[in-house]
C-alpha cells in the first residue's frame, strides 16, 4: 500500500513539474520613480499590480514580483539569478508639466538579444477613471507582449490609433505585438482617412507583418449644410461703400452627388454719398438695404476633409431699399460663384463644424437713389440719379454639416 502512495506522489509531481515548465515566467520589477515626488510612488505600485493581477489570470503565465531594478539590467549585463525567467518587465515615469505623467514600460526578452518592447502612456494628474481604464487597457498589452505570435502593423500614412478585438492598442507602427493563434478584429483609424475594420489571423509559420494603406475620406454624397457668411462687398459707383457691421448672410443647402442646392437670405447696407453738395459744401449720405432671397447650384469638383472647392450659379429676387424712397422695389438678381471649402472639425459620427471661403460676382438691376440736397434759401435740389447693382462679394464664414 504505501507502494503504491509513493508511485502516485511520485507521478502527480512529475506532472506537475510538466505543467510548470510549460509556463512562461515573468518577472516585474518595481517602477523607477522620476518625479523627485515621493507621493506619486503610488503610481508605479498601482500599475505594477495592474499587471501582476491580469498575468496572473493567465494560465499560461507564471508572474513574480521582484524588487528594485539592478543596475547590471541596465547595462544588459544580466545576473545568473534571472535567466530563467522568459521575460522580464520594468518601468519608469516623470512628470512632462505640473499634471501630465510619461509612462514606459520596457518588456525584455530574456531569449532574444534585440532591443526591449517599450510602451508608452500619458496620464493626467490626479489619476481619475479615465486614467484607471489606460491602465487596465496598457496592461492587456504588456499581457500581449508576452504571450502568442509575434506580429507588426504598418499603415500608410503612419500614426494611426490600432483597435483590436475593440480594444485600443497603440499608434502605427506597432512592431512588437504579440497575439494568439486565431482570427482578429482590427480597426485602423486615422482622422481625414477611411476607416478600416477587418480581420487578420496570425500563424506561427509566417512573419505577420500587416501594412494597411489608407485612402482620403470622403465626404458622404448626401448631407446638409446650415452656414452663416460675413460678406465684404462693393458696387461699381464712386460714391458707394459698404457698411462693415450689417453684411450678414444665412443659408441652407444639400447635396446630392457632386451637385449642392443652395438657398440664402440675408442683409448687405451700402452708404451713398450724393454727388450734389448743398449752400455749405455738404453732402447727404444715405443708405442703401439689399435683402436678397436666392436659390443657387454648386458643381463640387471633389469633396474630402481638407478642401473641397466647387463653381456654381443662382439667382432669386433682391428687395432693395434706399432711404427716402417711399417704398422698396423688387429687382432680379444674379450671380457667378467661386468657393472651397477650407477645413472642418469633427464634431461626432454624424457632423462637422466647416470653414469656408466664396467670391460672387452679381447683377441686381438699377435702383434710383434721388440726389438731394438742402437749401436754406428754397426748396431742396433734387435729381433722378440711378446707379447700378452690379459688383462683387467676397465671403467668409462657418458651416454646421449633418449626414
């Protein structure tokens, strides 16, 4: 009987010394404090164990914490005692401002000679649960970097944010990550640029290096667009000028395709000084009211984040008011325009905040102005003096764009 006990004892340790060998061992140093403050020790010991807790729930990890770095580690002259670990990890952070931390993490393979897999984060100060997520979300890739396949990933153009399996796992390019042997959702996403949402599988027979070039976004060919113009105008008259304070447009157009549909109202003043000076040598100014109400169509050449120029026609009715006239008139207007759009800010899935600049050239009929002057010695002079609406707007302003 006791035999038989000892030939048991003897084989559930002999599997259990299999099972042993076949895990990956990692050690953790404790994290190198560069603040010069000795309260924010407690970050390098709150994710330190962030990583101990989630490497530990891995069946095929056998993590140890270990004590301060040795200088020899450094230097990568490594001591005897740690050669039997698969990986060892350490870290050390400083203060860039007042509030903003650098994290690095340095992962070394103890098989391999090439140079330590580095990962990087920023948090802000005090840490709050955005923070404590980055933590938990750079702790799932230390835990990549040690187990699985080695694989890359490139994009073109670089610096794009990698999702995978939903999880945010740095910026290209990413050359030392790690995975396990199956299929993988990844999102590549690059402000500007189409999103990419695939899949790639890792094999341990090929390199898996994944290079994803991306291609200009694209405005969608169906949107609104609500936009407020300031408009610096001029009309072909000597004695004619603006008003800087009141050239204000508004307008509301859709596009379908390359085409857009535009229709706008506003108010533009224009101040008249008379030809005819009175007994004093002076003379009247007067002011004159534009309210246009247009519809116009736009050809956009091409449509993405950075410009998007376009050509376009319209026309509508102009109600022209002059001051002293009994009542406004009504006269047709037309225009010729240029524009591009100059940039925009997203706002969300569904919208952007847009910039814009426009040239017009315009022709709204002729409006009587009624030259007058005042006499102290009899009836005021007075004339039929016409001028012609016709001139150019150059527009600047800002868009709300909606899908």
């Amino acid at each position: 009987m006791k035999i038989i006990i000892f030939l048991i004892s003897i084989i559930i340790l002999l599997a259990n010394h299999s099972y042993a060998k076949k895990k990956i061992l990692v050690g953790i140093f404790n994290f190198n404090n560069h603040t010069k403050n000795k309260e924010l020790s407690y970050i390098g010991l709150y994710v330190q164990h962030s990583i101990l807790s989630l490497l530990k729930q891995n069946n095929n990890l056998d993590p140890k914490k270990l004590g301060n770095l040795p200088k020899s580690l450094k230097q990568n002259k490594l001591p005897k005692r740690y050669y039997y670990f698969n990986y060892l990890i350490t870290g050390e952070y400083k203060l860039e401002n007042n509030n903003l931390i650098l994290l690095k993490i340095f992962i070394y393979d103890i098989k391999d000679d090439q140079e330590p897999i580095i990962i990087k984060r920023h948090f802000f100060l005090p840490l709050k649960e955005h923070a404590i997520n980055e933590v938990k979300l750079l702790s799932q890739n230390v835990l990549w970097s040690v187990i699985g396949i080695p694989f890359q990933i490139f994009s073109n153009p670089s610096d794009s944010e990698v999702y995978i399996n939903k999880k945010y796992i740095g910026r290209t390019p990413l050359k030392n990550l790690r995975g396990t042997k199956e299929k993988h959702n990844i999102i590549i996403y690059k402000k500007g640029y189409k999103i990419i949402n695939t899949s790639i599988e890792l094999k341990k027979s090929n390199q898996n290096i994944f290079l994803f070039p991306l291609e200009i976004q694209k405005f969608s060919k169906s949107k609104s667009k609500l936009s407020i113009k300031y408009a610096y105008s001029f009309i072909f008259d000597n004695y004619t000028e603006v008003d800087p304070i009141v050239p204000l447009l508004f307008s509301y157009e859709y596009f379908i395709k390359d085409l857009s549909f535009e229709i706008e109202t506003g108010i533009i003043n224009f101040y008249r000084n008379t030809e005819v000076k009175n007994i004093n040598g002076l003379v009247d100014r007067k002011t004159i009211t534009l309210i246009p109400l247009t519809f116009a169509v736009k050809y956009h050449f091409f449509q993405n984040f950075h410009i998007s120029p376009y050509l376009g026609i319209g026309g509508g009715a102009l109600f022209v008011s002059v001051t002293e006239n009994s009542s406004p008139i009504i006269n047709p207007l037309f225009f010729f325009v240029l524009g591009a759009n100059v940039g925009f800010i997203r706002l969300n899935d569904t919208s952007r905040l847009g910039f814009f600049i426009e040239g017009r050239y315009f022709i709204g009929g002729k409006v009587t102005v009624g030259e007058s002057s005042f006499n102290f010695y009899g009836a005021p002079t007075r004339s039929e003096t016409q001028i012609e609406i016709k001139g150019f707007n150059i527009m600047g302003g800002l868009s709300y764009i909606f899908f």
